[in-house]
C-alpha cells in the first residue's frame, strides 16, 4: 500500500561521507566501548558530533551528558538531520530520552514531517520499552496528532506493529482515533490490513468507527475478507456487543460500587439488563449475561439469589458464585432509617435509637471506604497499562470534587454532633451533681 512508509534506516544513517559508522541499536559491549568524554572532546565541532553518535548507539548516557555540559547543543543535527532525541528514542533509551529533554529537547521536532514521536513508535525494541518512551514525550506535550508526509499518524503506526498499550497511551492523550491517513486509512483499517487482533479489538473498544471507508470505498470488514483475516472479521460483525460490554470506566465503577440508590424499577429491570451487565463486566462475569437473558433474571430478582438459585440456572463454579453472592451483599447495605430516631426525647430508648443509627453510619463509613480502598488499588499506576480512556469529559473528576467537599461536610456535621451529644452530657451530669456550683 502506497501510504506506508518504511523507515527501515538506522536512525542516524549518514547522508554523506564520514569515517564514523553511525550504527544506531547495534548490540555492542558497552562497557567495551564506553567512551572517556572528558578525554575524548576535542575543540573541532565534527569530531564532537561523531563522538555523541558514538554515545547514543551506545547508550552512553554519561558521555551525552558531558558533551552537553562542555556547550554542545542538544538539537545538534545528525544523520539525516535528525536531533539526538530522535535517535536516543528510536533505540528506546529513556533515560537518554530523559536527559535531553530535561536539557531542553524539543519533544516536538520534527523533520520532514517525521516527528519525534514517530521515532519513538517505530523503534526497534520492545513494546513495553517504546511505551515507556512514549509516555515520556507525550508528558512533554509531544502531539500525537501530527501526521507524516502520507499523512500516517503515530497511531497508525502503533496500530500497523500492533502496539496496544502505545495506542493506549496516544489515545489517552487526544489521539484522534478516526483520523485517516492519504489513502483513507484510519488506523483500525490499519490494523486490519496487518492482521493485529488484538489491536482492531483494542481500537473498537476505544471507539474506533468500523464504517469509515477508504478512498477506494473498502470498509474495515472488507480489508479482513481481503486479506483472509477470519478471526478479525468475527470482531468487526461482533463489535456493537463489544462497544456495549465495554462500557466507561466511570460508569461501570459507578454501577458496580453504588450501595445506597434504590435498585431499578421492576419495568426497567424487565426490559432490559443494561445495569446487570455493567455488574457482570465489573466482575469480569460478562459471559454470564446470556445465562441471565435466557432464565429472565431481572436485577430485582438478582438480589433476592442465593447460592442454590445459582446453580440452578447453571452458573456452578464456587469462585464466580461468590464474586456475584459478594456484589449482592454489598447492594444490601443496611440503610441509615431516620424513623428510629424520630423519638429522642425518651432518653432511655431514644439514646440506646441514637447509639444504633450511628452504629449504622459507621459501618456504612467502614463500607465505603474499603470500597474506594478497592477501586484505587485496581487503577492503574502508569498511563502505559491503562485500557481505556479514563474521564476525556473530567466528569468523574467533577463528582469526585463534589465527594472530597461532601465528605468534608459529613465529618464538619459528624463533629457537630458530637461535640453536641457531649455538651448534653456534661449538663446533665453537672445538673445531677448537687455540689456543683
């Protein structure tokens, strides 16, 4: 396909005549070859670009390092023009990477329209090496978007080597995930044509629109029975049911972790089973939701189940039992009945009602906390091992804006109360005590 463009060259290929080999990811014997720099810098300019050369295929951070401090400048041009950021990340050597950009690497140079960015997605090394580089331009504010002179984006060309957790990364950092390339490309297109699975699974679940077609008019459907990719072609007829099952982040916490709202309508229940299988993909169960469908179960009767009323609709497996028994039992939170305190003035009843209520907030307290305890222990710790696209709206940031000052409320108002409780206390002792003053 005429659109894609093999950057099959080492990174720093010289483009005239030097004595220097410019061997970008060759496998040396860095301890072998490391380069005393302070012994090494000479006062002529090519001897020093030949030098760095040396330093980088090497991973010789330290002579980097050095060459840098004795004046040379960062964005001193190599092969190809490129920039020394360009060649320490098309090797994947981050903290290389890190050195220059912290010495004030453009993270968005490009040349001839193949940026920085580009180089990294197309280095030679491993997925989780190149994500690492790529993490780190991107926290620069290196733009995912910018296209090369065929128009291929950085997801395309994570998308065409079926880089998953790059594409996580880019889209995660306003990737344009439908953006396509000269000959109408996107990067599910991409991904079809080279057979990545898991990628054209990945980009669906991003949101990756399957009836975009390229200038010739094939769709991605039509590219997998082109290039004979069966399994793909499962995916694609599959996709409205993985769109469905792989719902937000956000919404699926929200739906899983709510204990205290009134459950579905018996109507809506009946008539669909949206919130179960939220539930059910939250407990990563989504393979019980056609057991569900095919024996009726509506969310209300969901949480009358027990152990036995399992089995008998054939979900038999003792794990999976007690993951759904678990989520049951978490929406059956007891809830906090204000009648029960509607009397406080009988002080006997009334205190041991009052004892009972906060009792019961307490343990709700207890709930909740573990709760968010549970979810924050399943984020994930680095933007690489993110799958979806967590909060693009910031609408989950919001609510938890609203949490922290409710929260601070509820202990504001908790305070209050005791503060409170203990003033009656003293004023009723201090009026029992017939030598107070």
């Amino acid at each position: 396909m005429g659109s894609f463009m093999d950057y099959a060259f080492p990174a720093g290929d010289e483009s005239d005549a030097s004595n220097e080999e410019w061997d970008i990811g060759c496998c040396s014997d860095k301890n072998s070859s490391r380069i005393k720099a302070q012994d090494a810098i000479v006062p002529h300019a090519e001897d020093n670009v030949s030098l760095l050369k040396r330093a980088i295929s090497n991973g010789d951070t330290r002579t980097v390092e050095q060459l840098l401090d004795s004046g040379m400048d960062v964005e001193t041009r190599l092969g190809f023009e490129w920039t020394p950021l360009m060649c320490a990340v098309n090797v994947a050597n981050y903290d290389l990477a890190k050195l220059l950009l912290d010495r004030g690497a453009r993270a968005n140079f490009s040349k001839d329209h193949w940026t920085v960015l580009m180089a990294s997605c197309k280095a030679s090394a491993s997925e989780d090496r190149i994500a690492r580089c790529v993490e780190l331009l991107l926290s620069r504010n290196a733009d995912p978007n910018m296209a090369d002179r065929s128009q291929m984006t950085c997801l395309m060309l994570a998308a065409r080597d079926g880089y998953s957790k790059v594409i996580n990364l880019l889209s995660s950092h306003g990737a344009d995930i439908n953006a396509q390339d000269g000959n109408g490309y996107t990067a599910l297109s991409t991904a079809v044509q080279y057979g990545r699975e898991e990628t054209v699974l990945k980009l669906l679940q991003l949101g990756a629109d399957k009836t975009i077609r390229t200038k010739d008019g094939k769709s991605p459907a039509d590219l997998a029975v082109i290039f004979k990719h069966t399994q793909i072609t499962r995916i694609l007829a599959s996709s409205s049911h993985i769109s469905a099952a792989q719902a937000s982040v956000e919404e699926t916490l929200s739906k899983f972790f709510k204990t205290n709202s009134e459950p579905p309508s018996s109507k809506e229940s009946a008539t669909k089973l949206d919130d179960l299988e939220l539930l059910l993909h939250g407990l990563e169960l989504s393979y019980l939701t056609d057991i569900m469908t095919e024996n009726d179960i509506t969310w209300n009767y969901l949480l009358t189940m027990e152990k036995d009323d399992l089995e008998k609709i054939g979900i038999t497996d003792p794990e999976h039992q007690q993951k759904l028994l678990s989520a049951v039992q978490q929406m059956h939170l007891d809830k906090v009945d204000l009648d029960t305190i509607s009397q406080l003035g009988a002080a006997a009843s009334g205190s041991e009602e009052l004892h009972n209520f906060l009792i019961g907030v307490r343990q709700q307290c207890c709930y909740l906390t573990e709760t968010i305890h549970d979810v924050i222990n399943r984020f994930p710790r680095q933007a690489s091992q993110l799958v979806f696209s967590l909060d693009p709206k910031k609408e989950a940031q919001v609510v938890c804006n609203q949490l922290v000052i409710q929260t601070k409320d509820l202990q504001k108002e908790v305070a209050c109360l005791r503060n409170l409780i203990c003033q009656r206390r003293e004023s009723f002792l201090t009026g029992q005590n017939p030598h107070s003053p």
